[in-house]
C-alpha cells in the first residue's frame, strides 16, 4: 500500500503537470519523469520486461523524439517556450464527469479472480508473442515500418 | 485496507482523465500529443495491472503492443506537426484554420 501510493502520488502529480505546465521544454521533461515512474510502477508489478521496454522506447526514444520536435519548430534564443491553454472550466467539468463515469464502473463491476505470475513470467510472454499473438505480431513490424516510411516522406523537404 | 485491483484501476482512470483535460485546454500541437502520451501510458498502466492481478502475461504482452502503437503514433504525428510548422510557421492550433494549401 506505501509503494502504491507513493507511485500514484508521484504519477499524479507529473500527469498533472505535464497538462498544465506553462513551458513547453518543462512539460516534455515533466512527462519523462512520469513515464520513468510508470516503468518503476511496472517493476512493483512484477513486470520487469514491460518496465525495461518501457524507459527504452518511451523515455528513451520518445522524449528524445519531443525535444527534437521542440527544437525544430521554435526558435531557440534563450527564452522559455511559453504555451497556454485555456477553457480550464469546460474541460475540468469533462475530466470530472469523466473520471466519475469511470469510478462509477470500476466501483460496480466485478473483479476477475485473483491469480499469480509465475516464476516463468517472461518465457511465457515471448511464447504468446509468437503463437497466440503471431498475426499481431507481424503485422505490427509492417505498421513500424510503414510510420517509418511514412515520417522520412511527410517530414524530407521536396527539394532534398 | 490491502491494495487490489480497484486502486490501480482508479489511479489509471485518475490519469486518463487528466490526460482528457490536456487534450480539451492545450493550443499547441507537440503539447497535445504530450497529453495524448499520458493518456496512453495510463491504459498501459491499467492493462499490466489487470494482468498482474489475473496472473495472466497476457496483460503484459498487450502493454507491449500499446507502447509500440504509441510509438508509431508519435513518429508520424511528429513528422506531420513538422510538415505543418514548414507550410504555415506555427503549430498553434487556433492559427491552422485553412485545409487547402
């Protein structure tokens, strides 16, 4: 219970903050460290191979992806990249029946029986990657390689 | 009280409305798909949580599919924000209104 919140706290607040932080650059670097926690929260969950993809490709590859995205559409002269937002109101009232939406379900629909991992946990997932999830599988190297494709051809300037 | 399944679903709930508020009150382009990625992480969040708790990897290896999808969708995202910064100079969102170019 102290690990849960303690993370949920940490993940909270760095959400929060990714959405309402006033610095483009600060947001970006709000979201690494949430994104972190979240692979610290999928080790308390026992689910250390998700944890180690997640910082890889998310903080790892993702953040970079941002910043350099932060870089090349502003000028960098030294000031903070200022962002606002506004309709705090309407959105804050969505978020909030939202959310209460969701309680309202989770609170009232039952819960799937309580089982344990094994000690195999990540042979396991590597034979449902490749037996079960086989199709998915294949088809999602096809889709990174066409959004890869598709980013150099959307993003090369025409005359290059 | 012991933690179980209802806490974790609640904090990723928690997350994915957080994430929705961004996505309604942000103006600029690369702020949005920040918002987009909070509300990704908690679904991968939700769905390792539930496969923990059932102790069934399956949990585990739809997170997976979801960070790659996410990072698909950055990718080309990324390139397009790109794209529209060299056509029209900004990624203000309220400043992009035409369709033709």
């Amino acid at each position: 219970m102290i690990g849960f919140t303690i993370l949920g706290l940490i993940l909270f607040v760095g959400s929060v903050q990714v959405v309402r932080c006033k610095d483009l650059v600060h947001g970006v670097l709000w979201l690494a460290m949430t994104l972190m926690t979240t692979a610290a929260t999928f080790a308390y969950l026992d689910a250390g191979f998700v944890a180690g993809i997640q910082v890889l490709l998310y903080t790892g590859g993702i953040v970079i992806l941002m910043l350099f995205a932060v870089m090349l559409t502003k000028r960098l002269d030294g000031a903070s990249i200022r962002i606002d937002s506004d309709g705090w109101l309407r959105a804050g009232v969505v978020g909030f029946l939202f959310f209460a939406g969701l309680t309202a379900v989770i609170l009232n629909s039952p819960m799937p029986a309580k089982g344990q991992i094994g000690e195999e946990s990540l042979e396991k997932v590597g034979t449902l990657f490749l037996t079960r999830h086989l199709a998915a599988f294949e088809f999602l190297s096809i889709l990174l390689l066409a959004a890869m494709i598709g980013a150099i051809v959307i993003a090369r300037k025409k005359d290059a | 009280m012991t933690l179980d399944l209802t806490h974790w679903m609640l904090l990723s709930a928690l997350m994915f409305s957080v994430g929705l508020m961004g996505l309604l009150t942000r103006k600029n382009a690369v702020a949005l798909l920040l918002s987009v990625e909070v509300m990704a992480n908690a679904v991968n969040l939700n769905l390792v949580a539930i496969g923990q708790h059932r102790g069934d990897e399956t949990g585990q290896v739809m997170a997976l599919f979801g960070i790659a999808l996410t990072v698909a969708e950055v990718v080309v995202g990324l390139a397009i924000i790109i794209l529209i910064h060299r056509l029209n100079k900004t990624i203000e969102l309220d400043e992009i209104s035409e369709l033709s170019g």
